[in-house]
C-alpha cells in the first residue's frame, strides 16, 4: 500500500479560530482518512534496532511511547495550539493534571507563589496546602486588587496564578496589568483559563506566559471525557514541562484526545448559543425580589463591566446569582428545577446548577468563603444548549420556591 501525502493545509496563521477549530493538527493515516483516528496504542514499533535507538536519542522524529506522546493526542495538543496562538501545547488527562504540572515542573523548594484568592478549589488546595508541603510558600491576594499583587512579590517570587473569570462569583482580573507586575518580578504568570475558553479570552496575548485548561470542560463540551491542556513558549515545553510529563505520566488517553478533537470542532457555535443564552437568563434573572443580586460579566450592573469588555470577547457561559433565605433559600430554589439538573460540573450542552456553599467550597469555613465572596445563598448556573425560554421557564420555578 502505497503512503498519501495528503495536499498540505493552509497554515494555520492564515486562518480564522473557526477554522482552526476545525482542521488544525490532523494527521492522516496511509488510509487517508476524513476524521481523526483514534490510535489506541500504548507503544510504537521500530523498523530496526538502529531507528529504536535513534529515536530515543531525539534523532528520528517518531512515537515511542504513549505516556511521551500519541498521534491522536498530538492532533489535539496542535489543534488547540492552533487556536490559542500559543508556540506550544501539552495535554494532560485532567484540568487538575494541567494545573498541578504547570507549577510543579519548574518550582522548588525556597519558590514563592503569588496567587489570587478566589480559586477553583482544587486550585487553591494545590496553591495554599501541596505546594508548601514542598516548601514552596505561597501568598493568596484579593485578585482585584493590583497592589496587592504588588506588595505579595518577594524577591523569591518565581510564579503569578489566576483565574479569570473567577469561579463562583465571576469576577474578572486585569490579566495585562498584572502580567506587567509579573514582568517585573521576573515571575511566570499562568492563567487558568476555562471560565473563558480560548475563544472569549487570549492570555497571552495579554502576557500571560502559560495558559492551562480543563478540556473536560467546554472543549468537549457535552460531559463525557476528562482532559486538560498546558500551553506557552516552545522554550518552556523544552525547559521544563516535557521531561516533566514524561517522567511524571499525567498524560492525556487517546481515547479521550479522540472524544475532544470531536467535540472541538463544534466549539465555537456551542459557545456563541450558550453565551447568547447566559446573558437572556441574567437578563431575566435580574432585579428579580428574590434575588440579592446577579452576576453576569456582560451585564452592564457587573463590577468590572468596562474590564470584562475589554478583555473578552464574551461574558462567558456562566452566570452566579444570590437567592434569599441562604442555604434554606438556595436549595429550595435547586430542588424546584425540572430541567437543569443539580451538578457541580460546568460547559455541558445541559445546564447545571451548583451550590458552591456545600460543594466546590464546602471544605472552606464559612469566614473564608465570605471572603471569597460566596454567601449561604449564591448559586452557580453553567448554561447549555437550551432554548433560552426553556430554562428561563424553568428558573421561575426556582424563583416561586425559593
Ligand atoms: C474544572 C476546572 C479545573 C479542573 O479540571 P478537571 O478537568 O476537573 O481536573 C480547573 N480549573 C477550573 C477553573 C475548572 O473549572
């Protein structure tokens, strides 16, 4: 059988992020075909002793093992390289995996961490508990605030952490101002940015230098596989995470890179509904009595409403509100719902609602979850596929039992 080379595509620079969403990073078998093969193989084989030793020298380009690497992995790593802009691109089998090996692959001991406060949990419990078991220190700071950014640096600051927007009260941090603080500290900025997706927020365009995602999110988009993604300069892939994924072996299924090249591809019209459809839900939602308030960063009445336009290109498909009554108040509003479902998963076709208060941030006491500005009574809806009528007939139901 003879090997197609198929006529190359046009280079990604040269295409808009639809586009790139959809055809970026394929690698076409001899069988030359359309979608993307799934490779389920753990290991690679060699056509001599000579070639199986060349390449594990780094001198013949080629698989060697499915923890190092995996054609069908590759093509997602480059699809998504593709569409964020970025030099390079690891994938890891979890959001958390992404995270964790992104700080761990470069930090040591006597390192110091400046992070915001308001963190997805898992996030936090790395940043303030795993890491100084390392003995490396780290500093939460009110995220909004960019003086405290500036008086957390210390001369051994090595790294700046942030979520923006911030899980669960949405609130949205000035990634260039503060990648400019991180400049001068010489610390590497990383932004954890699945709240915004690569379509709605491009961080280092902003000057971020590593980007992280939970691909288990709206990458895949309708909640069926785990995955998460590093992205940054080819320099520190080189330095520092290639030999540490390898050896560490956090590293994405094929089988799973397969399910999110798919879902991928649709990325950008789930994402244009689902937002369209966030903001008609805050829209409605607004102003209701028994609400305290609503959080939407598209909504003229968000805090950083100016910021948020600026630097998104959409208010994301989260929305946070805060109902009366407290927990009491919240859950009667969860438990009156027939149509989204309670889950503390986000990016779904199906819309969810979280109680943060007693999930995500149920670990926390209640002093620092006010902090964080998570009331008894605030509510996390991560909004699908829907019609926008459906959902809004379904939250007055919540709304007439809270
Ligand atoms: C879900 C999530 C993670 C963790 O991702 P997993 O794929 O669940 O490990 C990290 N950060 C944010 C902001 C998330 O929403």
């Amino acid at each position: 059988m003879t090997v197609k080379i198929p006529r190359p595509a046009p280079d990604a620079a040269s295409l808009r992020p639809e586009t790139r969403l959809i055809h970026s990073g394929i690698l076409r078998s001899q069988f030359g075909e359309n979608a993307e093969a799934l490779y389920l193989t753990q290991s690679f084989v060699y056509d001599s002793a000579e070639q199986s030793a060349a390449r594990f020298r780094g001198e013949d380009d080629g698989f060697i093992y499915s923890r190092f690497s995996n054609p069908t992995v590759a093509m997602f790593e480059e699809r998504l390289r593709a569409v964020e802009g970025a030099e390079a691109a690891r994938a890891t089998a979890t959001g958390m995996a992404a995270v964790t090996s992104a700080l761990l692959c470069f930090l040591k001991a006597g390192d110091h961490v400046v992070a915001a406060r308001a963190l997805f949990g898992s996030c936090r419990y790395v940043i303030e508990e795993l890491l100084p078991r390392f003995g490396i220190t780290s500093t939460l700071v009110e995220g909004t605030d960019l003086k405290a950014w500036e008086n957390a640096i210390r001369p051994e600051t090595r790294a700046f952490f942030l979520e923006s927007p911030t899980n669960p009260t949405l609130e949205i941090l000035d990634i260039a101002e503060i990648a400019k603080l991180a400049k001068k500290a010489k610390a590497t900025f990383i932004v954890d940015n699945v709240f915004a997706t690569p379509l709605l927020q491009s961080p280092l365009a902003l000057g971020a230098d590593v980007v992280c995602y939970s691909a288990t999110k709206h990458i895949d988009g309708q909640g069926r596989c785990l995955g998460g993604a590093i992205l940054g300069s080819q320099q520190f892939v080189k330095d520092h995470l290639h030999t540490f994924l390898r050896q560490t072996g956090p590293a994405m299924s094929p089988f799973n890179a397969w399910v999110l090249l798919k879902g991928i591809e649709t990325m950008q019209i789930r994402i244009e509904k689902a937002q369209d459809n966030a903001l008609k839900v805050a829209d409605f939602l607004a102003g209701k009595p028994k609400l305290k308030k609503v959080l939407y960063p598209f909504r003229k009445d968000h805090p950083q409403y100016e910021l948020a336009k600026r630097q998104m290109k959409g208010g994301s498909t989260l929305l946070s509100f805060e109902v009366e009554g407290n927990q009491a108040g919240a859950f009667r509003f969860a438990n009156a719902l027939r149509l989204i479902r309670i889950s503390n998963n986000l990016g779904d076709a199906k819309s969810l609602l979280t109680h943060p208060g007693t999930t995500t941030h149920q670990r926390f006491t209640p002093e620092a979850r006010a902090e964080m500005g998570i009331g008894e009574g605030l509510l996390r809806l991560s909004v699908g596929l829907e019609h926008p009528d459906d959902l809004i007939e379904d939250l007055s139901r919540g709304l007439a039992a809270v």
